[in-house]
C-alpha cells in the first residue's frame, strides 16, 4: 500500500462521510472545543456523565477526513467507559500515535486505522484533536488546542 492509501484507509474514509454521534446533545454534562489551527479543523465534543460513566458522547464541528474519523471512533469507544478509561484510551491512542512505532494495542480496536498518521506529523494533531477535546472536557475545561498534552 502507498502511504497516502495508508492514511485513507477505507475505514477512515467511511467515518469521515457517515460520521457517527455527530449531533448536538442539550442535555451534555460536560462540553469542550478544540481546535487544531495547522489545519483548520474544529470539534466540539459532548458528554453525558452518569456516576463517572460516559452514557453519551457526541460530536460536532468541521474538519479533515482525519480529525472528523478520529471523533467518530472516539465516540464509539468512550460511550459506556467510565472517565479513567476514556483518558486511559486517549493514551493509548496518543502512544500508537507519538509512541515508539508498535503494533497497536488490542484495546485501541477500529482505531488502529488511525495508525497511518504516523508517517504524516501534521496530520497526528488532526487525529489527536478529538482527544485532547474530550480529555479537555472531562477535566471541566472549555477549550482544547491540538498543542495541548502533547
Ligand atoms: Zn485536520
């Protein structure tokens, strides 16, 4: 495979044009925005918190195929975690991402897709964004850059 086609996998091109939880959510606990200004992108994530359980999550905002991919995902694998293992993920998604180059870990499943970005430094703050957004929101902070955290 070529690199691009390495970052485009299918998987990621699918979240980026049916992205999933992309919704407005009124009834969110807690609520953050980030932005990653290298490349545009910007999402709001929202969570629903229920005795440290992330019973929703939800996201909003305009982006790359990447950052747009990367929220989706997120949303999938956080709902239902409590809040340690959302930031626990969030790390372990940053290592697959800025860590020294592994097999992913099982834990990280679809996101693995994510991957690719390895290999496109500029891009690793795309695919970060959402994180840092979610970390930013379950710490009860409002704004998230993709500078922060890393
Ligand atoms: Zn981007």
């Amino acid at each position: 495979m070529s690199e691009l086609a390495d970052l485009y996998q299918e998987i990621i091109l699918d979240h980026n044009k049916r992205p999933r939880n992309y919704r407005e959510m009124p009834e969110c606990t807690c609520s953050a925005e980030g932005n990653n200004p290298l490349c545009g992108d910007e999402v709001k994530v929202s969570v629903r918190l229920d005795n440290d359980t992330l019973s929703d999550v939800a996201f909003q905002g305009q982006g790359c195929a990447i950052s747009r991919a990367s929220a989706s995902m997120m949303t999938g694998k956080t709902k239902g975690r409590t809040a340690s293992e959302a930031r626990a993920l969030s790390g372990q998604v940053r290592d697959m991402l800025l860590g020294p180059e592994a097999a992913p870990p099982p834990e990280v499943g679809d996101l693995a897709a994510l991957s690719g970005v390895r290999k496109f430094p500029a891009r690793i703050k795309c695919a970060m964004l959402p994180w840092h957004t979610l970390e930013a929101a379950l710490a009860g902070q409002a704004t998230a850059t993709s500078e922060s955290g890393d």
